[in-house]
C-alpha cells in the first residue's frame, strides 16, 4: 500500500472542513503516513496528528466565534496588525499546551513565510503552538510571529497547499483538501479593509496555486462544497465541517483506490 500524504489548507473558518474530512479517513480506516499543512489547516492537522481526538477537537473549535478572533488592536494605525490575535493564541495553546511537533503520532510538518528575507520557513519539529500560530498570521490581519530571529506570518504567503512538504516526508501519494478555491464573497462583505486584505490575498493565491500545482501536483484534490459561507464566519462552523465531512465521503473510494494502485 503507498504512503498517504494529507494537505489541509489554510481559509480562517472555512479550515474547520478539513476537520470533517480527516474524520471520513478515521472512519474509514485509512492510514495516513503524514500530514503537512498551512494556516487554519495547520491548527487542525497538528492537533490531530498529536491526538488523533477529532470528537474532542471538534468540541473546542465549536466555541469560536467572532469574537474570539475579532480581537482588535486599538494601535492598528501605527501597530503591525489589526488584530491582536490575544484571543486565539489562548485557544490554540490551551489544546496543544507545549507539546513539540516530535510528540506527533503521525509525521507533521507546517510553513510560514518569513517576512525578513521573503523566504519559506518549514517546521518539522519545535514547539508546536508558536509553529501553527506563526503559520497562521495572516498578513497584516494577526501580528506576525517571531521564532529564532525571524518575523513569520501565514504559510499561504508562499503555499497554501504545501504538497512539496508532503513529498519529503515520504508520501507516495498526496490528497489535498482545498477550503477556499470555490469561494465567492458577495461585495456587501467587502466594506471593512480587515475583510478585504485576506480577499485580495485569496485571489492571487489562486492564480498561483494553479501554477505550482503543475509542478508539484498532488494525486487528488477535495474541494468541499460551501457556497455564500464567509472565511471569518465563525458562526457557520457546523455546516463548514459538515460540508468538508461530505466532501470525505464523495472522494472517499477514489483515495482507496489510490493507496492499493500501484
């Protein structure tokens, strides 16, 4: 059987669908050899890959909503972010506390960009909770984090969908699970700059995915179904997972058929 890769994506709120997809694989049975992630994808494949508790996860992400991430930062104008990112950080230590990615049962590996030299930063060991809150600061959104000298922010400044991680961790085969390719925002929801920065970055994210999945391509990509569902919509949890979770069951035999085709 050929080593499954698993890359979940990064979309705010709309990443809690990779979370109903990795339940499909549980229920199914199906081995996963590693998992490498970027941004919101990155919160939900590290936690699983340490615990492999989808049921307990899941409880915790239920509580999040705005609020929690709409914590704004009163020196926006002459500060880094607009966020504070207070908030998350509390939720995401009080699950991964300070477990190193080396604890991980399965192989893990997480990006972010380097805002210094421009650079790609990989993470395949260290302390888990300052590596997923680096790969998920989303530019000019959350406040950049700082680890070893450098200033990093959301993986998907460089690869949202880091299938090259997967390939060097051993994956023979690589299944990416997509939150945000389908995405359309209604312009009522474009009126706050806070909502158009990621926007814009999704759009040339986009356009440059396509690009690089021509060189690094995976074997399948799961694009789960959320029409009109918003990435900050934290009220929307349930039907974002629900969607990754049918998204799961629809592509479930084709990922079979991938691991026993040799």
């Amino acid at each position: 059987m050929k080593k499954l890769g698993i890359v979940l994506s990064g979309g705010v709120a709309r990443g809690i669908a990779n979370l109903g997809f990795l339940k499909v694989l549980e229920e199914h049975k199906i081995p996963i050899h590693c998992i490498a992630a970027t941004s919101m994808g990155a919160v939900i494949g590290s936690a699983y890959a340490l615990k492999q508790d989808i049921d307990d996860l899941r409880k915790i992400i239920a509580k999040i909503r705005n609020r929690h991430v709409v914590d704004v930062n009163i020196f926006a104008l002459t500060g880094n972010s607009l966020l504070r990112s207070k908030k998350i950080k509390k939720i995401v230590e009080g699950y991964l506390k300070d477990a190193e990615i080396e604890d991980c049962k399965i192989n893990f590996a997480c990006n972010a960009a380097d805002l210094i030299s421009g650079e790609e930063v990989v993470y395949t060991q260290g302390r888990m909770a300052d590596r997923v809150l680096a790969s998920s600061a989303i530019p000019g959104v959350f406040r950049p984090f700082k680890i070893d000298g450098k200033l990093l922010c959301d993986g998907g400044t460089v690869c949202r969908m880091p299938v090259h991680l997967a390939r060097k961790m051993g994956a023979d085969a690589v299944v990416c699970c997509d939150v945000i390719e389908d995405t359309v925002v209604p312009e009522k929801k474009l009126r706050r700059f806070y909502r158009i920065i990621p926007r814009s970055h999704e759009i040339m994210d986009r356009h440059l995915m396509r690009l690089y999945f021509e060189v690094n391509k995976p074997e399948l990509i799961v694009t789960p179904n959320m029409p009109g569902l918003d990435m900050f919509d934290f009220n929307s949890l349930d039907k974002m997972y629900d969607a990754g979770y049918k998204a799961g069951v629809e592509n479930i035999e084709r990922i079979k058929s991938l691991l026993n085709n040799e």
